[in-house]
C-alpha cells in the first residue's frame, strides 16, 4: 500500500495505515457486523476524475495541465506511458475520521484487471475549520501513474473506495506512425 495526501484545504486530510479503525456495528437484527456506510446510506462521491498530463492541489484547488484526453497514440508496442488523475472526492461527515481503502484499478475491454491495481492507500478525512458537523468535506489527490500499455486496447480506469467503485474514465491507445511528430504549424 503507498501513500496518498488528501490536500488542497489546510486540515483536510492525515493519512493513516490503521485497517482496525474502521468503526463497525453490531447489528441486532442479522447478528452481522455492518458498516457505517450501510446503516446512514451515505457514501463517498468523486465530483472529479480527469486523465490529464499533469496535476497539482494547492489551497483547495485542482491545478490541472492537459485534462481530458481520451486518446493515446504511440508509435510501437510495449510503451511506457506516464501520466496523472485529477481527484476530489466529497467526503460525508459521517465519514470523516475513518480509515478508508482508496485503489485504482486498470481494466482492459473485457473487465479483467489489465495492470493490477496501480495505486492503494489508505485515507482518513477530517473536518477543515469553517465546516460544519453535518457539511461533505473535499478532498483533492493529484495521483500520478506509469503503466506499460502491451497492445492497441481501451483501458479504462476505476477508482475505488472501501472496495466500492465510486468513478471510472478510459482511453483508446492506438498504434499511430506519425505518433511522435508535432502537427504542422
């Protein structure tokens, strides 16, 4: 598991590899332990997911260079392509405090896992002063990825909190002669 920080409002993020903080409940009814999440309804929501050349958080905000694109073209196969997400997710404040598993995931146009998952990290969110208790908190990561793409396909992206896909972008990669030039100006 790596690291990630949950910038962009001062006081709006920590980071924490505790897997034994999520709070869990005894429900009478199924004698079965259930999560927060379940019993309120509320879940956490990606307002933003952008395949971009570059990203950076600074005071609350998305610095975004060259966001969203949906093609890829190279000259051969394999290549190595690196490039960045823009994320803010909307955190409820139910569940601000609590550790939570945070993964994106690679998959090819059959569904199957292509590059494995390319970044996990635990998050635990907490309330900025000037929210309110009852407020969804924001939450920025600018996440940068290298992933070696094998063959012309359409990858597609999916990021997941707690197991939950919450958003997913893809991109065709095709295989192009002229992939290196720059159009005549």
């Amino acid at each position: 598991m790596g690291q990630a920080q949950c910038g962009g409002v001062p006081g709006a993020g920590t980071i924490s590899h505790d897997r034994n903080g999520m709070p869990l409940m005894d429900d009478d009814a199924t004698n079965s332990l259930t999560t927060v999440r379940s019993l309120t309804g509320q879940r956490v929501r990606a307002e933003a997911f952008i395949l971009c050349d570059g990203v950076q958080v600074h005071d609350g905000k998305l610095f975004i260079l060259g966001g969203g694109w949906d093609r890829l073209l190279v000259r051969a196969f394999p290549v190595e392509q690196t490039f960045a997400l823009a994320i803010k997710l909307s955190v409820p404040a139910s569940e601000a405090y609590r550790p939570m598993a945070m993964t994106l995931e690679v998959r090819d146009e059959e569904g199957t896992i292509a590059g494995g998952q390319v970044h996990s990290s635990m998050i635990e969110v907490s309330r900025p002063l000037g929210y309110a208790p009852h407020e969804d908190v924001p939450c920025f990561f600018p996440l940068h990825v290298g992933l070696v793409v094998r063959r012309p396909e359409r990858l597609t992206f999916v990021l997941l909190i707690d197991g939950d896909p919450i958003a997913r972008t893809s991109i065709r990669v095709v295989a192009h002669a002229d992939a290196g030039q720059r159009p005549p100006s």
